[in-house]
C-alpha cells in the first residue's frame, strides 16, 4: 500500500498532467488539502525534478502566485488507438504532447487469431525504437473496439488470448510495463472531457465516427460505462428495416447506413453505376484512403460526397434524438476519424434533432465538431494511463508475481 504522502503527490501530477499549469492555491482546491501541505509536497516533487516552477501567473489584482507544471522529460506513457483495421502507437510525454513518431501499422481484428500477438510485437519495438529508457515508460493505455471487460482485462468481441491468460497479462509478460485497456470509444469520451470539447461539462456524449458508430457518456462528470462496462452500443440501435446484416450479426442497426465503411460502399457502388462525381479511384479494399477521399471531396464541394455524409448525418441525428429524449445532455461532441469532415455534419444531424425531438428537450442540447479529431483516442488512452496513476504500483506488483 502507497504511504499517504506518496498518493498525494500522485494526485497532484495527476491534476498538473490534467490542467497543465496551476497553483498551489488550485491544487490546495481540488484535493481539499491544506495550503502547508501542498507547498510541502509541491517542494518535494520540485527537488525530485517531477514538477518545476514556471512563473508568476498573470496580474489579477494582489499578490500573483507562483504556477508549477510537470518537466516534460521525467516520465512518459505509451498510447495505443486500435480500430477494426488501423493502430496507431505513440510516446506522450507527460506534457501531453507526443514524442518521436507515431507507428502506424495495420493489424485485422476480425477473424484475425495472430492479432494480439502482432499488436504486443508492434508495441514492443515502438518501445525500442523510442530511445526512451523503458523505466521512465509508467504504463501502456490502449483503446480498443469491442466488449472490453476492464476490470478483467480481455475482450470479448476481438484479441483472443490463451486459455486463463488476459490482454494486458499477454502484453505485460512481455514488455513489463503496465497496461490498461479500455473500449475505444470510452477512451476517445475521456479525452474530450479531459482535453476537448467536453471540458468542464457535466452530461455530455460524445459520438466516435468511424467504421462504426460508437458512443461514450459523461454523466454527472464521470465516464459512464454501465454495470459490466459495455454502455454507448449506440451503432447497433435498431434504426432500419433495410435487411441490411450488421457487423453484430443483427439487422437494421444504426451503423448499417451511417458507418464510414457503409458511406465508402455506398460510394463505390454509386461510381460504378455512373455516378457523377470528382471522386476517384476509390475501393472497399482500402476504406482507409477511401474514407479520407470522399471528406476531402466534400469539405471541397463535391456534391455526391456532400449527399453521402448529408445522408449518413441525417440518420445519426436520428439516432442522436433518441440520445436527447433519453439522457438530457448539454452537449453532443462528433469525434473520431470521421470528425474530419467538421460542419459539414451539423445541418443534417440538426435537421433530424429538429424533426424527431421534442423542442423543449433538445433546445439546450449544442452539437459541436471535436477539435481533437482523429487523434481523441491516442489522447484518450494516454488519459486512461493518468487517470489510474495510483493503482499502477498494483499492476507492477501483479507484474512481478506473475514473472
């Protein structure tokens, strides 16, 4: 068991990590610990060059207090963004900003039996390549779709492991570091709340465009991850009776007409029956830069990309209505790889809130573009390391038993 000390400093990386620069007045405010206390332990993580002084903050009238931040080059975590086709590894630094390059490689989840052990491999030599020394790494957060049981570490829909073995004990016997998973979505939830549009709200969800349609909650300002952690199924609302057979196996869902794969088929098929269009040489074999090619074409007017994403907008608002009635959120952020393609998704996502919501339910509701984008779940995961900076000597000590 950490000393109580130790866990205090903890909680005030956590908070400087979180909110970048603050004062001991803030700090003393948000862990409701006395002012000698914290200037006692602030000056202990100064001296163990943890934390370091950068200034008086701004004149506001009387005395300005000095600010502190964490030293960008003590302690690093390694973040993990996975979708059903692309992941993406790369070293934050505990400035939140990311060092070297990003490794960018494809590994197949569906029906892919070699997907973990590839995912432990890439990460590995990320880790290696960094030229970071590996005791200065404090834990591995990966994002990943699926039915992510965090507390046990696996996932039911993907990266099978070994009878009586986990995800993060696979990976962690192999790179002894510790790990963390969580659903891409949630990940992706907690870094517009930590970082993005969700800063500082209350009830807010925040919708991941993608090959799916995924969904993470912000209630009462915590994440929501229902009773076994599998809430925000939000692309398989039964929404159509198009017969069209979902990737869960279920017909009609939401994701079947609003998903960027469906767009990206949709696309294809179109072109190939004679479509108009400035798109070119687009394939379902490669939805990555299909994806990309149709949000450029519409951000730059092409107008049967533009009816593409209009069309897909539309029935995700319908799906977002359903969201209103049900949860009263003050904000709905669009998040994820598809955010790309920013306003263009507001007005048909706002036509279907103003056709299928009771006015007075939606009127407070904002619908806001991330800013994050395509990069909220790499935030998310290095987030989701942060967020259990406490517990991370646990997973060490699980570690070491299991070696």
């Amino acid at each position: 068991m950490l000393k109580k000390q130790t866990v205090y400093k903890r909680n005030i990386v956590k908070h400087l990590y979180f909110n970048n620069e603050l004062c001991c007045g803030d700090l003393c405010e948000l862990t409701q610990k006395s002012i000698p206390l914290t200037t006692r332990v602030l000056s202990e993580l100064v001296d163990e060059n943890i934390v370091i002084e950068t200034g008086f903050a701004n004149s506001t009238g009387g005395r300005r207090p000095l600010m502190y931040s964490l030293k960008p080059d003590q302690m690093y975590v390694v973040a993990v963004s996975m979708d059903q086709l692309i992941t993406k590894i790369s070293t934050i630094g505990i400035n939140n900003k990311t060092v070297g390059e990003v490794t960018k490689v494809y590994i197949p989840l569906a029906n892919n039996p070699d997907a973990l052990s590839q995912l432990t491999t890439h990460i590995y030599k990320h880790i290696e390549s960094s030229g970071i020394a590996k005791e200065k790494i404090i834990g591995i957060g990966i994002g990943m779709p699926g039915f992510v049981d965090v507390a046990k570490g696996i996932n039911h829909s993907f990266l099978k492991t070994k009878k009586g073995s986990t995800i993060v004990g696979e990976i962690e016997a192999v790179v002894d570091i510790p790990v963390l998973i969580d659903n891409d979505s949630s990940l992706i939830a907690l870094a517009e709340y930590r970082f993005g549009a969700a800063r500082g709200k209350q009830n807010a969800m925040v919708i991941n465009m993608g090959w799916g349609v995924g969904l993470g909650m912000i209630l009462k300002g915590e994440l929501f991850r229902g009773y076994n952690g599998f809430a925000g199924e939000f692309s398989h609302i039964p929404l159509f009776s198009n017969n069209k057979i979902c990737s869960c196996g279920k017909m009609g869902c939401l994701e079947t007409e609003t998903s960027l794969l469906m767009i990206v088929e949709k696309a294809v098929k179109a072109l190939q029956q004679g479509k108009i269009s400035n798109l070119k040489n687009i394939s379902v074999d490669d939805i990555e830069t299909a994806s990309e090619k149709i949000m450029d074409a519409a951000i730059n007017g092409d107008k049967f990309s533009v009816e593409l994403l209009s069309e897909a907008g539309y029935n995700i608002g319908r799906g977002v209505a359903i969201l209103i009635h049900l949860l009263n959120p003050e904000l709905i952020v669009l998040s994820g790889r598809g955010s790309k393609a920013g306003k263009l998704w507001l007005t048909p996502i706002q036509q279907a809130i103003n056709e299928h919501c009771i006015p007075k339910i939606a009127q407070d509701t904002e619908v806001e573009i991330s800013s994050l984008g395509y990069q909220a779940e790499l935030v998310g995961a290095a987030a989701l390391v942060m967020e259990n900076y406490d517990e991370l000597d646990l997973i060490k000590n699980r570690i070491t038993e299991v070696a």
